[in-house]
C-alpha cells in the first residue's frame, strides 16, 4: 500500500466531507431551490464516495485480497477482513448507490434524500477516514 497516496485520498475526503457539512442548508426545501448548492452536495458527495472506494482498494490490495467486483462490494471485502464494522459497511455501500445515481442519471436525484444524507450521514465518511488513519499509524 503506497501510504502516501491513501494519505491524500484521505486528505481529499475530509476536503470533500468539509464542503458538504459547510453548504448544507438548513431544511430540504432551501436545498430544492438552490441548483448551486445542488452541485456543490451531489459534487463534493459523489467525490467522497470515490475516495472511500479508492481507499478500500488500497487497503484490499494491501492484504492481498482479490479485488472487488463492485464499488459497493469494495465495504464488504472490507467488513469480512474485519477492518470495518458492518453497519459502516452497508452506509458506505448505500453513498456507492447515491454516486452511481449522481454520476449517471443526475436528473432523477432526490434532493431529500440529498440532504438526509448531509445532514445524518457524513459521520460515516468521518468514521471511514478515522479507521484508516490509524491502521496507517500501527
């Protein structure tokens, strides 16, 4: 695993969870209105998707596990070599599937579930960082 690499990946996730915690409205009303703040979330979100993913290849490899087939499975390869917990595992692959709506059929987003996800769900990205870090500092 090139630890430096994983340390910027994590460096931008943090980046990208900042932004979104930042530009969150108050309520998913103002967030319907404001087709700024609607790229700066879907954006800075489908960023921090990726770099998880990205990260959890990184640690995969690292363990010379074969490699997900899927961007989602990435968390249970994750989870089943006990590197994170389940309930992380399943949060991370429910942001994989916001991405991958964000990313191919942007028109269809749910701006409530958008801001749902801002306004509960950002710890999971926070907790995601803090698990890898440490394994970098054992």
């Amino acid at each position: 695993m090139d630890r430096r690499v994983v340390e910027q990946k994590l460096e931008s996730l943090r980046y990208c969870v900042q932004r979104v915690a930042q530009r969150c409205p108050e309520t998913p009303g103002e967030l319907q209105q404001d087709a700024d703040t609607q790229d700066i979330l879907a954006l800075n979100l489908s960023r921090a998707v990726q770099q998880c993913v990205d990260i959890g290849a990184h640690l995969l490899a690292s363990l010379e596990l074969p490699p997900p087939n899927t961007m989602g499975e990435t968390f249970d390869r994750l989870a089943e070599a006990g590197i994170i917990e389940e309930p992380l595992a399943l949060g991370l692959k429910k942001a994989v599937g916001f991405r991958n709506i964000a990313v191919h059929n942007y028109e269809r987003i749910d701006w409530n579930i958008v801001h749902s996800i801002c306004a509960r769900h950002l710890d999971d990205f926070r907790l995601f960082a803090r698990i890898v870090s440490s394994r970098l500092t054992d």
